[in-house]
C-alpha cells in the first residue's frame, strides 16, 4: 500500500513538473513573441514590388520605403520582381516566412489577375495578411482632341452610331484599363473594339497622335498630357470629382453611375503574419500617410491618399474581387 502511494506521489510531482515545464515554455515564447514585435525590424526588410521599376507602384513603394526607414530605423530595400502581370512578386511573397521581413506592395491587379490568367500561384485573400490601404487613383476617359465629342454624352452617341468602328487602347489584355474599357461598353451600352498595347503609356501615345480615338489611363499618366492639352478628359472614375482635375465630371455626372473604379496600392505581409508586428506596421504606415510630408509626395503623384486599418481593407479586397469577377465574365473575357 505505502509502496503504491509513494508510486502515485512520485507520478504526480512528474506531471506537475511537465505542466509547469510547459506553461514556462509557454510563457518565455509569449514573451519573445512580445519583444520580438517590439524590436522588429532587427535587419533589413525586402519590400517586393511585382513590376519594373519607373511605374506607379514603384513610386508609391519606394516613398513608403523611404519613410518607414525614418520611422522604423532599419533599412527597407526595394525589390523588383516583374513577370506574369505581377504574379511571380506577389508569388514570393506568398510562399515567404510570416515574420515581416518580407512585403508587397500590390496594386488593382491583385484582385483582377485571378480572372483573366489561366495560372495564378497563389490566392489574393488567403495567401496574403493585409496591412493597409495606402492610396488610390481613378481611370480618366480621355480622347484625341481632334475628336468631334466635347462630353461624354456626346462620345456614346458618336460611337453608338457607328458599332464596332471606333477602338480603345489598353495596356493589355486583363489590364485595369482593359477591364475599365469593358465596364464602359456594359455601362454605356456601346461596341467599341479594345486594342491591346504593351503598356497604357504607349496607348496614350497612340490616342494624342490619331491612330486611335480614346483609352483609360489612370490619373498619375493621364493628367501631363491633358493639362498640356494633348489630351481630353471627358470623365473620372472615382465617386467623387478629383482635386487635381477638378474641371473634369465623374462618369456618374455624366450619366454613368455605375461607373466607379480605383486603380489602389496597398501595403500586405505573407498569410499567418502575426497580429503584433501587423499592429506595429499598420501604425508606422498610417502615421506617414497622414503625415505632412507623406501626403505632399503622394499628392504629387496625382494619388488619393486611402489609408485604412486592415480589416477595412481585407473588405476593400473581397469587394474588388467580387466586381472584377461579374465584369470578366459580363464582358466575356476569357483566361489567357
């Protein structure tokens, strides 16, 4: 008996010991996980930008770069990963380690490339932690100014009476400015044929010299040429008229109220990306937003600035995808 009571007591103090071995385990990583946060960034941060350097998202990045470097006293180095419209950056980041040192800053594509490629090595929502929002820019209508149409009215009257004549430029197929072409002909209820080019800074160099009549470029390309009045603005994107081309009506004052699309940029992590450093991030990324100097630069690149908190645009994202997805398959476009 005293035998089997002594067995009992020398299984208990071992049970209890592991117990309390693992809730110090426990607490000690709960506690590194805390001064890790605290501390991060330790070494550099790889920021990936999905496209070659000189485009808006690079912009965008490198500014943002450059300021987290003043707020988080590590260094923020940009790198450049273009292919498949974006998909082999954002594939990086995807399949990177969740611990903050490696990001993306991602566009509108993000949410369209699922539609329109037959291959996409990753998921947009699931794949990804979403950080913040940081900036949009709306798609401008905008013409040859040879052209006989002064408003928009007047352009959907021109093209309804000669279907299939007139073309719209794109920067290729799948693009944003694609896909703003084709929200147009649904909303508008017109046949104009979209013709694909390489980037929208081509198409719009086709539109001022002739060879075709309209394309959608976004603010930041679109506002040098038409206010040197090489272009015409006949409608804005966005819900709202925008400040840096005031004088121009939005599609919905001009008689087209579904027709409302933002080019964004935004700031994600890899999936599993822990709450902490999301936090810390989130935080150093809306103060410079929102600050002075963040706001002047962005603002120089024609942008909007957009912060958010993440689950504001975790929505944002599930929205976008949704919208792309009934226009892909309204406008019968097919995954190439």
């Amino acid at each position: 008996m005293y035998k089997i009571a002594g067995s009992l007591r020398r299984a208990f103090a071992a049970t209890l010991g592991v117990v309390l071995l693992t809730a110090a385990a426990a607490s000690v990583a709960q506690s590194r996980a805390k001064d890790g946060a605290s501390a991060y960034p330790t070494r550099p941060v790889r920021v990936i930008v999905p496209y070659s350097p000189g485009g808006s998202s690079d912009a965008v990045a490198r500014i943002l770069a450059a300021k987290l470097v003043e707020a988080l006293g590590q260094q923020f180095v940009i790198d450049n990963r273009p292919g498949a419209s974006g998909s082999l950056g954002r594939e990086l980041v995807a399949k990177a380690a969740p611990d903050g040192y490696t990001l993306l800053v991602g566009d509108s594509p993000h949410t369209i490339n699922v539609h329109v490629l037959r291959h996409v090595p990753y998921d947009p929502i699931r794949d990804f932690t979403p950080i913040s929002l940081l900036a949009t820019a709306p798609q401008v209508f905008v013409l040859n100014p040879a052209f006989p149409a002064k408003t928009l009215k007047e352009f959907i009257a021109a093209a309804q009476a000669q279907p299939g004549k007139l073309n719209y430029g794109s920067g290729g197929s799948g693009s944003i400015t694609h896909l703003t072409g084709e929200l147009f002909k649904l909303a508008a209820r017109v046949d104009i044929v979209h013709v694909p080019y390489k980037s929208i800074a081509i198409a719009q160099i086709d539109v001022i010299g002739g060879q075709i009549p309209v394309a959608f470029p976004t603010m930041p390309g679109a506002v040098p040429h038409v206010r040197a009045g090489r272009l015409r603005a006949l409608a804005i994107s966005s819900a709202k008229r925008s400040s840096v081309l005031s004088e121009v009506p939005t599609f919905g004052e001009a008689g087209l109220p579904g027709m409302v699309v933002t080019n964004w940029f935004g700031i994600f992590g890899p999936a599993r990306l822990p709450k902490d450093l999301v936090t810390k991030l989130h935080k150093s990324v809306v103060d410079i937003m929102h600050s002075p100097d963040g706001r002047a630069k962005f603002t120089a690149l024609s942008l909007d600035i957009a912060a958010s908190t993440p689950a504001e645009f975790e929505a944002h994202l599930k929205a976008e995808l949704e919208k792309w997805g009934k226009v892909v398959k309204a406008a019968g476009i097919k995954p190439e």
